[in-house]
C-alpha cells in the first residue's frame, strides 16, 4: 500500500462481520514494518469515531482495479502532527482479495419500482437503503405495509461511472420490515432467474465501492 491509498476502515460494533461499522480514511505514512492512517470518519454521519489501543480492524483497499481486505489491531494512537493510528503491515497470506462472488453489500439508492405478485397494492417507486448480490433493504413509503414471506416484482436501476444504465426486473421476497429513525425499511431477498442478473448486481455493487474508495468516500 503507498502513501496516499484510501481505505475502508470496519471497526468492531459485535461479534460478528455484519456488525462492524465502517470509516474512511488514508495511508498517511508508512515503514517496511508498519503503516500510519489517518483518523478515520464514519462515512454517513461524518464524525471522527474514539477508539483506543488493541482494537480490532478490517482495513479494505483497491489496488489495480481490484479489492483486498486483511485483519489488524489498533497498535499505537498519534495525536501530532496529525491525528491517526498505527498498525502492522500484514504478510503477503494475510491479504485477502475479495471475490466478486461474495455478496458486497453497499449503502446506496438505487431506483427501484415495487409491485404486488401475491396481492394487489399500488405500485410505488422508492430507493434503496443498501443492496448486495442477495438482497436489498428499501426505504418503503408510508401507507404501504409489504408482510413477511410476501413475493413482489422489482424494477431496478443500475447506474455507475464504469457501466451505462442496467435495467433488472426479478421477484423478491419480503423478509421483514422495521421502522428505523422513524423510517420504515423493508428487506428483500431476491430470486433472479438466471444468474447473470445477480451477477450484474455483484458488478454494480463492486463499482460503486471502487467509486467510494477512489474518491476517499469510504
């Protein structure tokens, strides 16, 4: 990694990978044994996150148009000149390239149509809150109730700087709807009929986090 890579910071919020919570931030510095990085920001709320020696991370990078990620521990804070932390330079088996085939799941909004398969209820158009491979949570409008197991039809517009405009029609599966911050997300699991669709929403979802992670957005 040279100085001056962004990268995506996930900082333990659980005991799992689905609970880390991901920063953005930068290569400040670095020897043949350790790398300095800057102070990360959390990526939707734009605040410096406090943490402290011996915390684990999961630092994500691109280099030549591809995606790793390896494990780390927080080894020592910097307050001057610049606020930031230390951590170990992995070994070469330690860096993990991720596979297009694992499902990314990234916090973007995608125009999506919705409509009724198993009931009749009008059709709405919404965005997405986040969207993978297998699934997407919507921000669902108010008035309309999508019940667990229900099967819908989504129209999805896919849009990158790397690709023009795709356009996917599938079924999905509701399963299950909750109200965050007063706004009510309903999670889908999609159900393609052929694998190149979901392979189009895998390429999207790596495009737009090769987007973030160029412009230090991640």
């Amino acid at each position: 990694m040279k100085v001056g890579t962004a990268v995506s910071i996930k900082f333990a919020s659980g005991s799992n990978d689905k609970n880390m919570v991901r920063y953005r931030s930068k290569v400040l510095d670095r020897n043949e044994k350790v790398l300095i990085i800057g102070y990360p920001v959390n990526e939707q709320l734009y605040v410096e996150l406090p943490f402290k020696e011996g915390d684990e991370v999961k630092i994500e990078y691109i280099d030549k148009g591809n995606v790793y990620s390896f494990q780390s521990k927080v080894k020592r804070l910097i307050k001057s000149p610049f606020m930031s932390f230390v951590i170990d330079i992995p070994n070469k088996d330690e860096i993990k390239r991720i596979q297009r085939r694992e499902y990314v799941r990234i916090n973007t909004d995608v125009n999506v149509a919705v409509h009724g398969i198993d009931r009749n209820f009008p059709p709405f158009i919404t965005v997405t809150h986040d969207i993978s491979g297998g699934g997407a949570a919507i921000i669902t409008p108010k008035g309309i109730s999508l019940q667990d197991g229900e099967m819908v039809m989504l129209y999805l517009v896919l849009k990158s700087k790397y690709s023009d405009y795709v356009y996917i029609k599938t079924k999905a599966e509701v399963i299950r709807s909750q109200v965050i911050n007063d706004v009510r997300m309903t999670s889908l699991k999609f159900h393609f009929k052929e694998e190149k669709e979901r392979q189009a929403v895998i390429k999207y979802c790596f495009e737009i986090q090769r987007e973030r992670l160029k412009e230090n957005l991640m």
